[in-house]
C-alpha cells in the first residue's frame, strides 16, 4: 500500500532544491575554482593584497564569495524559503 503525499505530510523537496541552488552549488564550485583557476599571477604582478598586490586569481574568487557571495547567497535562499513556507502556508487556508 503507497501512501499519498498528503499522507506523509508536505514534502521537502523545494527546500532541498532552494538549498542546493543557493548553497551547496555555488559551494562546489567555488571549491573548483579555488582548485582550478591559477594560483600565480600571469603578469608577474606580485601576490597578496595591498602595495600595489593583487591577489592571484583563485584567492580572489574565495575572497569575492566570503565578503560577497555568501552573504547575498544566505539571505537569498532564505528568502526563497521563506515564500516556500508561506504560500504552502496561504494554500491550506
């Protein structure tokens, strides 16, 4: 015997997708770019930040997504949550 969905309760699955779309892609991929964009400079600037410095091209993708990314990222999702929660909430009305 299957159970209806109703049943069970309501599902997770949006969740589950406004999380890994929020969260744990842009995660993954910024593990890839830490692990694939270069860790040198091309022009033979010099590495680090201030001074003139830059930093080489994967720490920069890490220090985007720690001072930008994430931040714009967790509210983002959480939000999304949030509309999830409430229009399943104004549906059983």
């Amino acid at each position: 015997m299957t159970e209806t969905p109703d049943a069970r309760g309501p599902s997770m699955r949006p969740y589950m997708w406004v999380a890994g779309l929020f969260w744990v892609l842009p995660a993954v991929l910024t593990v890839l770019g830490y692990l694939f964009l270069p860790h040198h400079n091309a022009s033979g600037q010099c590495e680090g930040i201030g001074f003139g410095c830059v930093p080489p091209p994967n720490v920069g993708l890490v220090i985007f997504m720690g001072v930008v990314g994430a931040p714009v990222l967790l509210v983002g999702g959480l939000v999304a949550m949030g509309v999830i929660a409430l229009v399943r909430f104004l549906r059983r009305r």
